[in-house]
C-alpha cells in the first residue's frame, strides 16, 4: 500500500512538472512577404536560440503564414529564406513566457528590385502577449492590415 501511494506521488510531482514547463513555453507566429507587401509562401523561416545550440523551423503556408511553438523564454535570431528571393536581415527578440511573438518577413523580390534596407522595414516585430489575449482567436487579416497602416 505504501508503495502504491508513493507511485501515486511521484506520478502527480511528474504530471505537475510538465504541465508548469508547458505554461512556460512561448513562440513566433507572423507572415512572410514580398518587399511589395504581397504574402510569400513557401519561406523557411529559421529561429535560432542565441544560448544554444539547436534551431527550429517552418515553412510559410499557401498564405505566408507561419508558426513555430513551445520555445522557452530567451533570446532568439530568426531570419526568413527561399530560393531566388534571397535572405532576410537576422533579427534577434527576447521571447518571454507564455508570449506568442508576431514577426513579420520581408524578402526582396527576386527580379532586382531594391527592397527597403531599414531592418525595421524588413522584419517587423510587434509583440502580442498571450496573457493579454486570452481567449480570443488571433488577429484577421483587416486587423493586420490596419495595424499595418497604423505601424507606417
């Protein structure tokens, strides 16, 4: 009997554990486009802890989207990728708990046209807190467009 409850304890302090680290977790969440404003798809966009050794990434869906999750608070670089359009600049952003970060790409469109080289044209990070947002569904596209306009 004592050694029941004790797997029994021992199961709970396990079960406890993992859910406190799952509460921890954050991650990057944005669109990819053309330096014309036009969504991207087909992007690699890679992030990179700055501490570790270890990278993640996602490839942009059929309307530039993209989502990487159930990264730990820190420091990141993320840069965005596809062939014949080039690389974006690397961006760094400190990631906090349970924060779900919104990072736009922009790479340059492949026939030579020059894009803007202001990095803050180039990757947008307007930071969204989940704890502020909970519950609700993320932003539409007419709401990112007006942020967009707001952002200029």
């Amino acid at each position: 009997m004592v050694r029941m409850s004790s797997l029994f304890a021992l199961v709970v302090a396990l079960s406890s554990s993992l859910a406190y680290g799952q509460l921890m977790l954050g991650g990057f969440h944005g669109v990819t486009r053309t330096d014309s404003g036009l969504p991207l798809p087909g992007v690699q966009v890679i992030v990179h802890p700055v501490d570790e050794n270890a990278e993640r990434s996602a490839v942009s869906n059929d309307h530039g989207t993209f989502q990487i999750e159930n990264l730990k608070p820190g420091r990141y670089q993320l840069r965005a990728s596809k062939e014949g359009f080039g690389s974006s600049p690397v961006t760094t952003v400190e990631l906090g708990a349970q924060q779900s970060f919104l990072v736009d790409m922009t790479l340059a469109a492949p026939n030579g046209s020059k894009g803007s080289t202001d990095p803050a044209r180039t990757a947008d990070t307007r930071g969204q807190l989940l704890t502020q947002n909970l519950g609700k569904e993320p932003l539409t596209e007419r709401e990112r467009q007006m942020l967009d306009r707001l952002n200029q």
